[in-house]
C-alpha cells in the first residue's frame, strides 16, 4: 500500500491579519541572515492573501510576483519593499547592539537628547 500525501502550503492556514503577522514575526526571528527564507515567508503571506489584488498593489504582474516570491525566486529589493508595503508592513533597521525594552528604549532615546545647560 502506498502512502499518498499532499504537499504542506502554510498559506491555507493563515486565515486572519493575526495568524499572517504572527507567521511573519515568526519566520523572521527564525530565518537569520538567509534572504531566501525571508522571501518565502513573504510569498506564503502574500499567497494567504490575495495575490491578485496584491499584484495591482504593487504595479506588479501576479506571474511576476509568484516568480520572485517563489523559493527560487531572487526578487530585488525594491520589489520587496513593495510587497510589504502593500500588505501593510515596512521595514526598519534595528541596532544589533542592544535589545532594549520597550520602556528601556524610551529611556535610551531620551538620554541621547540634547540637553539644556545653564
């Protein structure tokens, strides 16, 4: 007898805005420095959604965006940046030195703020 088996796709499971941002951070805080993965994780998001709508979005052609979000695929970074802004997200660069707390954070920018003297 043999086993028939379906290939897993995380994006039928990705049913609301919380489980595709939740599957996000998550992949993000797993993938390290590996750019493919990254891209991945924003096809299957991507797929989770609408590809269609996002492909009118981004100015982009829906081949196209199955094509660089695909595992193979090797999007630039401005089609990325694109992607996540259209799906609601951004990036931002965060220091590797230091994982402040919310609220240490808080305190660090107003440390670094001029001060007055005299």
């Amino acid at each position: 007898m043999t086993l028939k088996s379906t290939p897993w796709d995380s994006a039928e499971y990705l049913k609301t805005e919380a489980d595709i941002t939740a599957y996000l951070d998550a992949c993000f805080e797993e993938a390290g420095d590996d750019p493919t993965f990254l891209v991945h994780a924003l096809g299957v998001a991507a797929r989770a959604r609408n590809m269609s709508q996002l492909a009118r979005d981004t100015g982009l052609t829906r081949e196209g965006l199955y094509k660089a979000l695909s595992s193979s695929g090797n999007p630039s970074f401005g089609t990325v940046l694109k992607v996540a802004d259209a799906m609601g997200y951004r990036f931002a660069l965060v220091s590797k030195r230091a994982k402040p707390s919310r609220r240490a954070g808080k305190r660090a920018m107003a440390q670094d703020a001029p001060t007055k003297l005299g």
